[in-house]
C-alpha cells in the first residue's frame, strides 16, 4: 500500500466550504434547528441546556473554520509571491545559453595551484588538485536542465589524474574511463596528469611501458593537448608524449623529475613543427642539469609559447642564466611570462644571508657588464627570478631590459644597483614582489620607494602560503588575472 501524498495549498482550501456545509447540515438536522438564526427563547425543556451547549460549540467552530480560512488565504498569497520572486530572481540564468552558463560554472571552479614546500631537501614541488568534481558535481545537482549543461561541459571534468604504480600498469580504472567520456565529449582534448615518481614502475622495460599504454594510458591515447608528468625514467619521455599527444599537438605541457635519459643523447623532447601551438611549457629537473638542447630541436622557434618556467638545480655546460634567458627570448620572441628558479652548483659560496645586498660601486663593477651583451624583450610581462647566486642573478637583472613589464619578483639575492638599473629601463612596471618578508630587506625597500613611487613594492613570505612559485599550466587564460590582480 502506497504511502499517502502531502495535500497542496489549494486542496485544503477547496475543502473548507465543503466542511462548513456539513457543519451546516448537522446543524439543521439537529432537534434544536427551528431555533437557529433566531433570537427566540428555548424553552426550558429537559434538553434545553444541551442544545444551547451544541449551537454554541457549532457556531464557535464556524468562526475558527473562517479564520483559519483567512489565515490560510493569507499564506497562500505570501507563498505565490515569494514564487514569483524567485521565478524573477532565477529566470536571467534560466534563459543563458548553455554555452555561457557552463562557462560560467568553470569561472566559478576553485583556481588550482602549486604549493612549495620550503624544507624538502630536493626543493621539489607537488600539484594541488582543487575539488573541481565535487564543485561539477553540485551544479549538475541543482536541476535537469543544469545536470546536462554540467556533463557536456568537458572543462568541468579536465584534468584527470592517474598514477602509475607497476600493480596497476595494465589495469583500464572503470571511473577514470567515465571521465575520459565526459572531458571528451564530442572530441574535446584532454587534459592530463601523470604520476609516474616511482623508482620501481619499470617502464623503462619496453614490455612495461607497453602493457602502461594498452592499459592505464589507453584511454588517453592522442586525446591531450595538456599533459603534466612527474617522472623517474626520462627515457621513457618521448614515447609517453607520442602516445598522449593530440594530433595538432600540445598547447600546454610540464614536465616534472628526471626528465633527460641518463643514457646516451636521443632526439630533442620537443619538435616546434609537432607541437606549432605550444603556448605554456614548465621544465622541472632539480636532480639534473636543465639542457635545452635535449628539450628543443635545432633551429626550432616558439612563437605561440607565451609562459616558460624554469625550476632546476643548474644548467648544463655551467651556462649562467643571462646566458640561458638570452638563448629563450630569441627562439620564443613572444614570451609573456618567465620564471627562472636555480639553485647552481657555486650559487651557496655568495649568499648574502637574505637580504639585498647594497653593493658599492666597486662591487658593481665586479659585474663586468659590457652594453653589447644586453638582453631585450619587448613583449615579456612579468619575470619572477630566483637565482640562489648574488652575482648571477645580478648579472641578470643588469643586461636585461623589459620596457612592457608589469610585474617583478625576485629573492632578495641581488644587488641593489642592479635591481635600480633594471626598473629604470622598466617603465612600464607597477609591481614589484620580494620573495621574504625578513627585517633586513626594509631598507632597501625604503630606497626603492624613494626612486620609483609608481611602483607597489610588496614583501611575500613564502612559507606563509604565498607562492609565486610554478603556475600550473591550467590556468588557462587566466595569465593576466594572475599576474595583475
């Protein structure tokens, strides 16, 4: 037997004259009806009393039934109105294209970040993967029309995540095939995220890196044009990329790890002519020597790449990073953003315990610094430099002139003349950011306000969450929000 259904507003209200009319035939059925609405006197028969007792409770319970008719009238219109009102408040979003709608879901998404782990002894960062499912999942919940705006809005459901470990390599993960399917939908790419830190995955054995492809990584094959790795085994790289890779090739792409075979030289990672829409590249190699010769193919150039990050423990061949930030800005002429964060080898033998160092110019002539040598970038934006080594990261600043940047972060290992020289010939910049917040550094942040009082100087503790360190490559089109905000 079926459970009984709540009665609606207007069903109770379409019940009271029904009552009231059986109210009124019991009454007019009484022994006492000659006498209703009338004001004779009852005689004083032996039912007299119980007769005046009914009519009074009969007519009692006329008035409560009326009132609370009133009352319920009342509510009615409160309710109707209060629906109209939300039917007005929701009715804008209700008539939005799906298209817009569903970008406005992923605008409302959580932004996905790095955090950087200050004391881990290999300086290694780790991806923050924001709740983005749950956050789809609550606006797929909300109606029917919402639900299917949700699903067949693929950047609801990007990245995936998967780890390799060498129990799961064959195994194809019935959930993350379900979100393969939503992220790409009517063949939208893919964006992807590889675990593959461990030490003993084996995919350096041909068998492993097959059984990997044909099973974990199936579903992904030639279906991403965003790809982030963490690896072990970098001379399973290549292949990787071949197998993930969307045919018009990557736009966006980091590569975390040891990301070079330690064997003999292969061919370059990355081909301009295999991935002509290459906008956004991190490199990551704390453990080895970061050699561009190993990541771009000779005589290769990056137009399109707008973002390059650079984390690592040094260069290769001890180029210094003026030597290297020369090399990039002519084979990616359109850079907008550059990160450069290396601690070198002979970086530690000229800290300045934290602060910057307020050279005389003596010291400054130590630098060397010879005016063919510098470095322009008309279209670079915003530069965060990290170099754990006072003369190099000066040596840097001093060469290289930016007259369209907006933002500047740099370690306070520098020196403060060749900071000035290079916001003279940075005439555009409103920001600038060191990366301490550490007494010792207020003096020359005084200095620095007194000759540049346009510039917004900040002072960001790291260890206290603020990171300006590796933003992901997901953040889309996000890049001037993120650095301008």
């Amino acid at each position: 037997m079926s459970a009984p259904r709540s009665m609606a507003l207007g069903e109770i209200l379409s019940l009271i004259p029904r009552v009231i009319d059986d109210v009124n035939c019991t009454l007019g059925a009484s022994p006492c009806s000659p006498y209703l609405n009338t004001n004779a006197n009852v005689s004083l028969g032996p039912l007299a009393n119980d007769a005046r007792h009914a009519v009074t409770e009969y007519t009692a319970l006329l008035d409560s039934l009326h009132r609370a008719a009133s009352t319920l009238s009342q509510c009615a219109i409160k309710v109707n109105e209060s629906i109209q009102a939300h039917k007005r408040l929701v009715s804008a979003a209700t008539r939005l294209p799906p298209e817009i709608l569903g970008s406005i879901f992923v605008r409302a998404l959580p932004p996905m970040k790095d955090a950087f782990r200050e004391t881990d002894l290999d300086f290694r960062f780790f991806t923050y993967i924001s709740e983005g499912r749950r956050v789809a999942i609550n606006f797929a919940q909300v109606c029917r029309n919402w639900r299917e705006i949700a699903l067949h809005c693929t950047e609801l459901w990007n990245p995936i995540f998967v780890k390799l470990a060498p129990e799961s390599l064959g195994n194809r993960s019935a959930p993350v095939e379900e979100l393969v399917r939503r992220a790409n939908k009517d063949d939208a790419p893919l964006t992807l995220v590889v675990d593959a830190s461990a030490d003993d995955i084996g995919l350096f054995e041909r068998e492993k890196l097959q059984e990997a492809c044909q099973g974990s990584l199936a579903p992904f094959q030639k279906r991403c044009t965003a790809i982030e790795i963490d690896i072990r085994e970098g001379v399973v790289l290549s292949p990787l990329l071949a197998h993930l890779s969307h045919p018009s090739g990557l736009s966006r792409l980091r590569l975390m790890g040891d990301i070079f075979p330690t064997g003999p030289h292969g061919p370059a990672l990355l081909d301009s002519v295999r991935h002509p829409a290459l906008a956004d590249l991190t490199l990551q190699a704390f453990r080895q020597p970061l050699d561009f010769g190993r990541v771009f193919t000779p005589s290769s150039r990056w137009d399109k790449l707008v973002s390059l990050q650079l984390i690592t423990g040094g260069f290769a061949n001890d180029e210094a990073p003026h030597q290297v930030v020369r090399k990039l800005l002519f084979v990616c002429p359109s850079l907008r953003q550059l990160l450069v964060r290396a601690t070198t080898d002979q970086g530690f033998a000229s800290l300045q315990d934290n602060i910057i160092a307020p050279t005389s110019m003596s010291q400054q002539n130590t630098l060397n610094i010879d005016t063919s040598e510098i470095i322009t970038s008309t279209s670079l934006r915003a530069l965060v430099l990290v170099v754990h080594n006072t003369l190099m990261g000066s040596t840097l600043l001093s060469l290289l002139r930016c007259p369209s940047l907006h933002t500047l972060v740099i370690s306070p290992f520098v020196m403060l003349p060749s900071l000035e020289t290079f916001l003279t010939h940075a005439g555009s910049a409103k920001r600038l950011v060191i990366t301490t917040n550490y007494s010792p550094v207020d003096v020359a942040v005084g200095k620095i306000r007194d000759a540049f009082p346009s510039l917004a100087v900040e002072l960001a503790n790291i260890r206290e969450g603020k990171e300006w360190f590796a933003l992901p490559l997901w953040y889309k089109d996000r890049e001037d929000v993120a650095w301008e905000a």
